[in-house]
C-alpha cells in the first residue's frame, strides 16, 4: 500500500518536473538537478 503510494507520488512528481521543463540554461540545470533527485529518490523508495 505504501510502496504503490510513494510510487504514484514519485510518477506524479517525475511528470510534473518534465511538463516544467525550462527553456533557459539555469533553469534547465536546476530543472536536470531535480530530475536526477527524483530518480534518485525514485530508486531508493524501491528498497523500501
């Protein structure tokens, strides 16, 4: 129960970043910096 929640809130989370995908440099390197955090985080929620 709670791994399927953290994974939709992981989904959720991942598709919302890509949707706000920025147009400047900056942004897109902040924009990567949170992308790689959510993958990040998406795989250690899978050891749990």
């Amino acid at each position: 129960m709670v791994a399927n929640l953290t994974n939709l809130l992981a989904t959720l989370l991942i598709s919302v970043t890509v949707d706000m995908k920025p147009k400047s440099p900056y942004g897109l390197f902040l924009w990567q910096l949170i992308s790689n955090d959510s993958l990040i985080l998406l795989k250690l929620l899978q050891w749990f």
